[in-house]
C-alpha cells in the first residue's frame, strides 16, 4: 500500500484513507451534496451518515487490501476529510491500468486542489504501482473537471453514451487517458494494498 503523505498546499495534504475518516467524510459529502449533485449518482440520505461511510470505507479498505483500488483523501490542517481520489478497476497483467474517481468538498473548490492531487496520484501509480495507464471520465458539462484532466495531461479518447447513470439518468462521458510510460514491464507491480 501506498502509505506516504503528501502536502499540496500549507493547509491540505493528500493520505491514505483510513476508517477513522468516517464522520468528516460524512460532514463533508454532506456539506457538498448539493454542489455535487449534477456530477455524482443520487444515493439514499444513509450514505452521507457516518455509519453509511464506516459501511462504504469497510468495502473500500477491503478493495484495498485486495489490489483492486488505491484510496486517498485530501484532509485539511485538523486532519478532517475534505475530499477523496481513487484509482478503482485496478487491473495488471498485459493492461496495468485503473480508473480515476474525485471529488472536492465545496469548501476547497477553485483552489487548484484537484489538479494537484490527480498530478501526484499520476506519478504514484506510475512510480509505486507501476501503471501504464489511468482513465477517467466526466459527464458532457463536468468542464470544471474536464480542465483538471487536461492540465494533468489526460487526453479524450472516446465518448461514451448512456455511460454512467448520474443525478437520476443515464449520462454520456467524456473519456479522457493518461499514459504513464511506455517502457517494459519490469515484473509485477506492488498491489495497492501490499
């Protein structure tokens, strides 16, 4: 597992998730569920509890420990959860590829976080997990996020319709890539929760 902890601006870092992220995950999710929901799925109200986020963490970690995500939050000078960014689908073999999911809290919007994040996450999934590739894929009018994407240098590949049921529908995505490295493969990558 990737363990370090990364400083992306003097009052927010990017760690490991952990279960004792629950209830500022919870405030957090909560505090922004308006502002997200045109880019998020609509979920029941136990979702944005504590024990809903114990619940989804537990799944999560277990992921983890299994290689199939790598998880992170941004959390801010008290150590409170103010956003979260992971790599899912983690596949290796002859793809060594994942799929890349954010989200900032309302609070920390505009601030450059999220490009910050997905430039480190990049390098670490090149660098510690020893990926080719990470994808990722906004809605049509996600721009804000599209921008991230290109600043860190993802390139749309593809659109895909009827993509990802968000906010009550079914959604076309842009979809976005980012190759890490051409090189060989040099062995088997260390899975995300070795």
């Amino acid at each position: 597992m990737i363990t370090d902890i990364h400083r992306l601006d003097p009052e927010v870092r990017l760690r490991p998730v952990t279960e004792a992220d629950a209830a500022s995950l919870a405030a957090a999710l909560t505090r922004s569920r308006t502002y997200m929901s045109r880019w998020e799925p609509r979920r029941p109200d136990a979702f944005y509890t504590e024990q809903g986020q114990r619940e989804r963490l537990a799944e999560l970690l277990a992921d983890r420990e299994a290689g199939r995500v790598m998880a992170w939050v941004l959390a801010d000078e008290e150590d409170r959860a103010v956003g979260g960014f992971n790599l899912n689908a983690v596949v290796l073999g002859s793809f060594h590829s994942a799929t890349l999911g954010y989200w900032v809290d309302v609070t920390c919007a505009g601030r450059g976080l999220a490009t910050a994040a997905v430039r480190l996450i990049c390098d670490l999934a090149r660098d510690e997990l020893r990926l080719h590739r990470v994808e990722a894929g906004t809605v049509l009018d996600n721009v804000a996020s599209q921008r991230v994407l290109t600043k860190c240098g993802f390139e749309q590949f593809g659109l895909a319709p009827r993509y990802m049921h968000i906010d009550g529908e079914w959604r076309d995505h842009r979809l976005f890539q980012r190759i890490l490295h051409d090189g060989p493969r040099t062995g088997e990558p260390a899975a995300p929760g070795a």
